[in-house]
C-alpha cells in the first residue's frame, strides 16, 4: 500500500452500529460462573485443539487467527480449517450498487480438527452508514446441505473463558492491550475500532466500546470430520461498502459513477464478500461475475472466458458473465474484484507474462493518455525488479485505475489499484515490488506489515538509484554502475540522519492507528534492507531475497523465519556475526527509541554507510 500525501475529508456519521452483545450478563455475575463443559473450547488451549479424549473430539473452530494478547485487528482470521479455494459468483447491479439474487460465495476449506461450528468475516453494516455495506445473508450450505448460521461479537484471543464468554468485557474494542476505555478494562482488545477521524488525538476515542457482530458462525448438521475437505456456499445480497479501519481511513468497495471499484487493505474484503479475512489465509480463486451488458468486471488472475447471457428480469437489457482465475493463492487483502465501465486491455509479453491494463471511462481521455505512458511501463519495471527479488512469481499482471479518491493505492495481487483516476510511476514501482513482497511471500499477521512496506519502499529506493545510473551512463558504465550504489547511499544517510520522531516507535510492534505510519512501517524498514544489502553484499542479498521466494512463494513469513533467512547469506557465517545480524534486527524492527536521533537509533549499520558499521578488524566481535 502507498498512501496518499493528504488524506480525503471524511463522511460524518451520524448513526451509530447496534451492537449486541453475545448474552448480557453483568461482568460481576459472569466471572462467578465458569465456562461450562459443553462451551465451544477456547482457540489457545492446546488441549481443546485435539480434545480431552483424542483427536476424536469434536469442538468449534477458533473465531481468530490472531495471537493472544494481540491489538492488531484480533476479531479477523478463523482457525479449525484451512482455506483452499474460494469461488465468487457476484451479480452486480451497478446502477444500484447492490448485489442481486444467485450472488454467492463457495469456499472450499480443509478442516484442522473436528469441527462442530466454524466461523468466517462478514461486515454487513459498518460504522459508515451511508457508503458503508448493507449485506443480507440469505443461506448457507455445507457440503450442499443447509446449515444454520448466526452472527456473533469477537472475542479477545486466548480468553480461557472460551470465545462464547458471557461477560461484555471480552468483546470490547481497543487500539491498546489491555483494552483500557472508560471502564480500564484489564482485558485484551476482541477487535480493533472503526474510527471515523484520523486525527491522532482521536485515535483512543472508542476504546471499549462494544465490537460489532462481524463473526458469522456456521453450524453444520453433523460435525465435518478433522483432515476432511467441506464446501461452504454463502448466498447474500445487498450494497456491498467501506470500513473505517483503525486509523481512520476507508477501504473496501468504493462506490464509482458507474459501479464498485475494490481497495481493501486491511481487512475491508469482508464489506464486501465472507471469507477467512486473515493475511496468511491463502485460497486460490475463480470469479464468476455476473454484469450488465457493455460493463466489466476486472480481478486477479487471468481473464479466462466472458460469456454473454440473454435479458432476464434482473438485466433487462442483457448480462455477461466474466471468469478470471487465479491458481496462485491470494491473501484476504489482496482480492481485486472491481466492476464498472472500465476499458480493459490485455497482451502478453515475450517473457510469457499476460500484462492487464484497466481504467474508468469516466477518466478524461487526456489523463487516460497520461496513465497509459505510464502503465506501458509495467513490463520493464517488472523486469529490472526480477533482478533483485528474482522470477515474477504470476503469470499475469497489471493495473486497474479507478476513479473513487481512496486514500491509497493497494498492491492488489496481479492487478495493482490506483485510485482517484492517476497513477504516478514511483507508486507503480512501490506496488509491483509488492507482488513479490506483501503478494506472493505475505506477512504472517498485521504487524508484520512493516516487513513488506520495507521492501516495497526499496522498489522506490531501486527506481531512483536506476535514474542516477540512467544518468551517469547506464548499467553498461562503471560511472553508471557508481552512481547506482552511491544513490543508495545516499539515501541510507540521509533518513539515517533523521531526528524527532523517526525512531520512536517499533516496526514490529505497532497499533492499528500507526499500522502505515510512513517512518516505522515504510522508511525505516525500506533502509533496513540498504544495510541489510550493505552486509551481505548485493549479490547475496539478492540470493536471500530469491531464498525466501522460493521457500515462502504461496505462503507467508514470520519475522524469525525472514531474519533467519538473511542470516544464511552472511559472508562470514561466524556464530560473532550471526549474533550482531540478530542486534541488528533487533535495533532495527524491533527498538522503540526516545525521539531526537543521534544515539537514540540503531547503532548498527552497514559497511560503507553512516554510523559505525557492521564488521570489525576481527569480524563481527562488537557487542
Ligand atoms: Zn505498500
């Protein structure tokens, strides 16, 4: 994601969410009674997940993928199952903005343990009331078999009181852990807040209100056996919208003159479609989208078939289905599905690579000139990417540009989205370095979204050292070559120089408010890897990058697995400078500093660079 320098006025809400909690109970009064036996088993127990009588036993799956104790976005993901292929069957009246009768989902998932109940993400309404969603869920099936359904709050991750928990407390919103609030909750949050301002000084306005009932739990008739394959259909209608997220700005389904245009980052997919709405939940997909004749539906993958269907009572004038497939699995954020008048185009490139471009009609045809220029380039930023992070992990890839002023730009996988009608090429380099990084190796969970910024901050850091080399003569050229390094450099120094606040906080360790703060989630990691290519030298840096493509291609990363990935490349693999690498990380992504610079930052950087360095006369003896 790149945001926007300034952030677009926001709605005024004027109606709050009805939230219900799971069973009213007065916190006093539920602390006395203690889960029952037959209450759903808490995510956290190790003994729950296989059950006090073996494998055999049966229970609900875990209403969260987040770790205990977690204040990042802690009511998405769902546990007990795996999610392998999701099937989107949307009809879309763009006039309307509604999703109309037969539009449905089918997710096929593979279960983890005996399930009696399991959950998914749906946001039906969200705290925007007017371009928020206003979903129905008409039925669901299992399997093809009916299965009843409910929606229910969140509960905080780890609660030993099982995620059933009677007491109001455990289903309290929080930027913060404990959730704190007006009644100093000593609990963890069970969900991040929509807020509805970015300002920071609003940012801790709604801890402790009570989390909306986002969870739709789906019971089947008979429990769905542990290592067993299930099909899940979900059929639902109405305006799919946008989510406040927790620092304020929106994502989701943007509403366009003349249909949807789909930016979802973080966790906005399920204001518009029920899914496993987690970063390292990966399913393939098939879209299946009905539309209006003469519009066009864009999503990830490639585009595989339109198939032009007769008038009928909902498309009077004619309908078209359009199936794009993505074989490659798709993280929750990442799942482009945009419809509207958009003019689509497609070739493929020598390298084999299908290359999309996709803008809004409504786009002046001056700025649609403009934006082509820039998409054309696509295919060589790609190209000269290749070398530092290796094989384009897709088979296709490409741009859709909207016209909605969302307050970013989203590495959608395979098809970048631009919004507000405009795209800019250093943005283009930020979002297709992420189709490597972010795309096909993802972050295990949010606060890991510093790790792939980072390395698509470094796109941008790549884009202007390949201009100075342009300009002093080309890759061909020593001058060219040194003037490459020495851009880098630069670059390195001089946000290394940076004082006040650039230090102060962790990128490892951030609250949603702070998720895509530019200097711990973009800059600061993004020169983390100048150092890290520093120490390693380029050559091995650009084998760990390539390491970790193929070893996580498909899946995600966690910081240990990241880290421990570089430190196979060291030049000197003494067990001394394997443990200054892990002081450097640890200064680097995991060190809140006080604010000012100067000695209030990372000691440790790379040869050539400012600060002391990272080897000695000796090696790595430094402490
Ligand atoms: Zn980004």
């Amino acid at each position: 994601m790149a945001r926007r320098p300034l952030q677009v006025a926001l709605v005024t809400v004027t109606t709050a969410v009805a939230l219900v909690p799971l069973i009213l109970a007065a916190p006093g009064l539920a602390a006395a009674s203690p889960a029952s036996p037959a209450s759903p088993a808490s995510p956290a127990s190790p003994a729950a997940a296989l059950g006090p009588a073996g494998p055999w036993h049966c229970s609900a799956g875990a209403h969260t993928l987040a770790q205990p104790g977690s204040r990042m976005y802690p009511e998405t993901g769902n546990g007990g199952y795996i999610s392998l292929h999701t099937v989107v069957h949307l009809v879309y009246d763009a006039r309307a903005n509604r999703f109309a009768r037969g539009n449905h989902v089918i997710l096929t998932d593979r279960a983890t343990q005996c399930l009696t109940s399991f959950s998914l993400d749906l946001e039906r309404r969200s705290a925007d009331t007017t371009a928020g969603p206003d979903l129905t869920v008409g039925a669901v099936t299992v399997n093809g078999r009916p299965a009843s359904f409910r929606f229910v709050q969140p509960t905080y991750p780890g609660d030993p009181r099982g995620q059933n928990d009677p007491s109001p407390l455990a289903h309290e919103a929080s930027q913060l852990n404990p959730v704190g609030g007006p009644l100093h909750n000593p609990l963890p949050p069970a969900c991040t807040p929509e807020l509805t301002s970015t300002s920071a000084a609003r940012q801790n306005s709604e801890n402790g209100t009570q989390c909306p009932a986002n969870k739709l739990v789906i019971t089947p008739r008979k429990a769905i056996p542990g290592g067993s394959r299930f099909t899940v259909s979900v059929s639902y209608t109405g305006r799919p919208g946008v989510h406040h997220d927790g620092d304020g700005t929106t994502e989701g389904w943007f509403r366009s003159s003349d249909g949807g245009f789909v930016t979802t980052e973080p966790v906005g997919t399920e204001d518009w479609m029920p899914l496993n709405d987690y970063p390292a939940a990966k399913p393939t997909y098939d879209f299946y989208d009905t539309v209006g004749a003469g519009e066009t539906a864009v999503a990830n993958g490639v585009l595989d078939s339109r198939t032009a269907l007769r008038p009928d009572a909902q498309f009077p004038r004619g309908s078209v289905t359009w199936h794009w497939h993505s074989r490659a699995p798709i993280a929750s954020y990442l799942v482009e599905d945009s419809i509207g008048k958009y003019h689509l185009t497609e070739r493929t490139a020598a390298g084999g690579i299908r290359y999309y471009e996709a803008q809004d009609t409504s786009i002046s045809a001056k700025q649609q000139q403009l934006n082509l220029a820039i998409m054309d380039r696509q295919e060589d930023i790609t190209r000269f990417e290749s070398q530092f992070s290796g094989p384009f992990p897709f088979t296709s890839d490409g741009v859709i540009i909207g016209t909605p002023p969302a307050s970013f730009e989203e590495e959608m996988q395979t098809m970048i989205a631009f919004a507000d009608g405009v795209i800019d090429t250093d943005t283009l380099y930020h979002e297709n370095m992420h189709q490597w990084w972010g795309d096909h190796v993802s972050e295990s969970g949010y606060a890991m979204t510093f790790y792939k910024e980072g390395l698509a901050t470094l796109g941008e850091f790549l884009y202007a050292a390949r201009r100075a080399q342009t300009a002093a003569g080309g890759p061909g050229t020593a001058a060219g070559r040194a003037a490459f390094q020495a851009s880098l450099v630069h670059q390195f120094n001089a946000l290394y120089a940076s004082g006040s606040g650039f230090w102060a906080a962790a990128p490892s360790n951030p609250t949603p408010y702070d998720l895509f703060n530019e200097d711990p989630t973009y800059a600061r990691p993004g020169i983390t890897y100048i150092a890290l290519r520093q120490i390693l030298g380029a050559g091995n840096f650009s084998r760990a990058l390539r390491q970790i493509q193929r070893q996580y291609g498909g899946r995600s990363i966690t910081e240990p697995e990241l880290e421990a990935a570089f430190r196979q490349w060291l030049p000197n693999p003494s067990a001394a400078c394997g443990a200054q690498l892990s002081r450097f990380f640890a200064q680097w992504f995991d060190t809140a500093y006080p604010r000012g610079g100067g000695t209030s930052r990372p000691a440790i950087t790379g040869p050539g660079l400012a600060g002391p360095g990272f080897y000695d006369v000796a090696g790595c003896t430094r402490g």
